[in-house]
C-alpha cells in the first residue's frame, strides 16, 4: 500500500495522504479511504488489468454524466488522467461522500420509484444506438463448461469431512441447477436478444447514495458496464432490490410491480421484450455458478450469504416462470 500511497501523492494535489482504513462493503473490489489533512478521499482499485477496458469505463462515466445522470467521476491527476496504475493495478481517487445506503429490505416506495426512474434516464440515453463501441456485451452460455465447473465444485464439497450449512445448501443448489440445465428447452440463440443500450452492469440499490428524501442522489461502480438488452439489466435489478427475503412475500410482488410501472412510464417496456428477457435471466440465473465459485475456489466468504435466496430463486423460478413473466407484463400495461 505505501507504493500505492507514493504513488498518490506524485500524481495528485495532496500532501500528506494516508491510509485510514479497507472498505469491507464491495464483493470483488479492493477499495479503501484515505485522508490528506483532514480531507477523505475514496481509491478504487479496478479488477481489471485491461488500459482498454478501464478506458471504456471511464469513457462510460462521462457519457452518462454528460447525460445528467449523478455519476461520482473521479478526481483528475495532475496530467488530467481519470486514473493511474500501480504495481500493474489501475487505481481512480474519488472525493469521499458521506452517502446513505439503503439496504433492500429497507427499501421504501420512494426509494424504490426513484432507482427505477434513474434506471430509465440511464438506458434512454443511448435509446437510438449505443454512443460508441464497447468490449463487453451480454455473455454467452456455455452449458459444457457450466457441467465441467458444477462437477469439480461438488467434488471440492465431498472431500469436506464436516460440511458446514454453507455446504449443504451450496451442494443442493449445484445439483438443483444441474438438473434444471438439463431439463430446460429455452434455446437462448433463438431468444433474438439485441445489444443494443449502453447499461450500467450492476444496478441495484448497493451501488447507489440516496439523499435524506430516499431519492437516488449519486451512482457508482460501472465496472461491469456494457452493451446489453436494456430489459435485462431491468429485470435482473427488479429481481434483486425487491425479493431479498423471497419469492412469497406478497408486498414483493407488490414492490416488483411498482418498479417496472414506474420504468414504464418513463421509457416504456414491450411484453415481447420483458419475456424473451426473463426467459435468458432464468437460463443464465440456473448456469450461474458465481457464489460458489468465488467461496470454493477463491476463498471470498463475503457472497456466502446470497446462497440461501439464491436457492430459493432458483426452485421458485422452476415451478412459476411463467406466471412471473405474467405479472411483470401486467405491470407493464
């Protein structure tokens, strides 16, 4: 980290930074808060190691930014770069703000209208064409691969002499979503999904600051930016901000239904759309080995917890995808 800090002090406007303390929020990032006399600033550190792809990023920031969209933009160096890199890491400096963060059970009907409305705003900004090329698209499935990987997760979870409830419930989702990737006749190839919107990648309620109001005042971590049917990423923040403890709670249904109206009112959503988008997060949700992935073979404990809704998803989705797309569609009307 002193290189890393060394570094700071060369390429910015600071005296004396300092490390304060590792954010322990954040899945896959290792982001931290610094301090220069008295002043906070926030460094994120990128997980990628691509200049390319760290240029588009940034490049996306701006777009949306220019578009009006709250995007915290990071603080230039003295040369006027958005980053710069470090023991063959990237590294941005942000200005630290002081956010609410409103976690999705505590997701009320204002908040959750205005993380829909933003949602709008961001994908009507390339509503005629993405505003330029990008890398990343929506990915492909590859069911052999899925199979190779779910089988050596389960042979890493036979060799336990104790298994822990982690285990166990990680053990009967692999073998859940094994037997529903066999038995799914949705042919994604035919499902003519287009990447056509420039998306934030990663929208849900974590990576938003609320004001005092519960109205969305910033959005941040676009890493995962790209291009997509702008549907998709609805759906899959849809899924996320409003069933975190389930699929059985009525006033989630009620919670999903207000947020794809309130989409909709902005920029309208076509039922075709809405299926054939569902349909692809249900095929990619049951080839998605993520959590256990990151558990068993990287050791990253903090995603252990999505396992138990996950698994709940995951039955849910088998018996009542249909009916789901239904009531989304009706919401839509």
């Amino acid at each position: 980290m002193e290189k890393v800090l060394a570094k700071i002090s060369k390429e910015y406007e600071v005296e004396k930074i300092s490390l304060l303390h590792r954010v322990d929020i954040g899945y896959l990032s290792n982001n931290y808060i610094l301090e220069d006399n008295n002043q906070k600033y926030f460094l994120k550190q990128y997980r990628y190691k691509d200049l390319d792809r760290i240029k588009e990023v940034h490049r996306v920031k701006l777009f949306f930014a220019d578009g009006g969209i709250p995007i915290i933009l990071p603080i230039k160096t003295k040369e006027g770069n958005y980053f710069f890199i470090s023991d063959d890491f990237y590294y941005s400096l942000f200005p630290f703000i002081d956010g609410k963060i409103i976690e999705r059970k505590d997701l009320s009907i204002t908040s959750l209208t205005s993380i829909a409305e933003t949602l709008a705003k961001i994908h009507l900004l390339s509503k005629d064409g993405p505003p330029f090329d990008i890398s990343k698209q929506l990915k492909t499935l590859d069911t052999e691969a899925f199979f190779e990987k779910a089988d050596h997760l389960l042979k890493i979870i036979s060799k336990k002499s104790l298994k822990t409830e982690f285990d166990l419930l990680s053990e009967e989702n692999i073998r859940l979503k094994m037997k529903l990737v066999e038995k799914n006749k949705i042919n994604w190839e035919h499902l003519n999904l287009k990447d056509d919107h420039l998306i934030h990648g990663d929208y849900h309620n974590s990576n938003l600051f609320f004001d005092d109001n519960d109205q969305v005042k910033y959005v941040f971590d676009l890493e995962k930016t790209k291009l997509a049917p702008r549907t998709n990423e609805v759906l899959r923040s849809v899924v996320f901000c409003c069933f975190d403890d389930g699929y059985t709670n009525r006033d989630n249904f009620e919670k999903a239904k207000l947020y794809i109206k309130r989409y909709h009112t902005i920029y309208p959503l076509d039922k075709n759309e809405i299926e054939s988008n569902m349909q692809y997060f249900y095929i990619n949700r049951i080839h998605n080995l993520w959590v256990e992935e990151e558990h068993y073979l990287k050791g990253n404990k903090k995603v252990d917890h999505f396992m138990q809704n996950r698994l709940k998803g995951n039955r849910y989705f088998d018996q009542n995808l249909g009916v789901f797309i239904n009531i989304l569609q009706k919401a839509a009307s």
